[in-house]
C-alpha cells in the first residue's frame, strides 16, 4: 500500500507526528511501525486512514482523500486482520447513513492504543533530543 499522495510539508509533518515546533530547522523526526506478524506493518499513515474511515463512515471516501487505490487498501486490511487476528472494520451495507463502513470496537481500541503509544515515543525522542542537541 502506498502512502498518502498529498503535499508534505514541514508543518504537517509535525502536526501527524504530534512533534512540537522548534526554532531552528533541526529536529527530531521518527518513523513508526507496529509489525504484525512477518511483515504487516501499521504505522501513521493507515491510522490517518483509519481515523477518516470513523470519521466519514466510508472506506471509498477515505481512500479518495489519500489519493489510493480502494482495491489495493481492501487488500492490506485484509491481510492486516488475518495478521493481528481480529477485524478493524466492518461493513454496513446499504446506503445513506446506515451504509458504509466503520471501525469494529476493536479497531478503535488498537488505533487508540497506537495514538497513546505514539505520542508517549515522541515526548520520549523531544526530551532525548533537545537533551543530545543543546543549544542548537
């Protein structure tokens, strides 16, 4: 699965990773994945996705706001739920509000786990930083 095709920034960047603002151009960036299995990785792109799906209640409208292939998404969640052992997300079918998809209690629970944990490593990796790089 590809990433997310949408302009990265400095800002945005900071704003996904939830790293705080420094003055200077110097700063700590740290990329992350939870490893299912052999090689299923979950990181902070497809929580991205899995946070629009709650939020718009649509895989296919999520996976257009990244800009990927539906099919190709279906598939890596696929594989993810037969990886971790349970299901992210279920499906309603039929239209307007009752359709859609959504995230399973499960699912909101890891993603939940994950955001936690994320946030707990990047306060861990600012204070290291800023500690290794005094006055920089």
């Amino acid at each position: 699965m590809g990433r997310p095709r949408r302009p990265r920034t400095p800002a945005a960047s900071r704003a996904r990773s939830g790293a705080p603002r420094r003055k200077g151009s110097l700063r700590p960036r740290l990329k992350l994945w939870v490893v299912f299995g052999d090689d299923v990785k979950f990181g902070d792109g497809r929580a991205r996705l899995l946070e629009l799906v709650d939020e718009l209640g649509s895989l296919k409208q999520a996976v257009a706001r990244f800009g990927m292939s539906y099919r190709s998404v279906w598939g890596y969640f696929r594989e993810l739920e037969a990886a971790a052992g349970f299901a992210f997300l279920e499906r309603h079918p039929g239209g307007g509000p009752a359709g859609g998809t959504r995230l399973t209690g499960e699912g909101r629970s890891f993603l939940r786990e994950y955001r936690r944990f994320r946030r707990g490593l990047d306060e861990l990796v600012s204070r290291h930083f800023d500690r290794s790089f005094r006055g920089r």
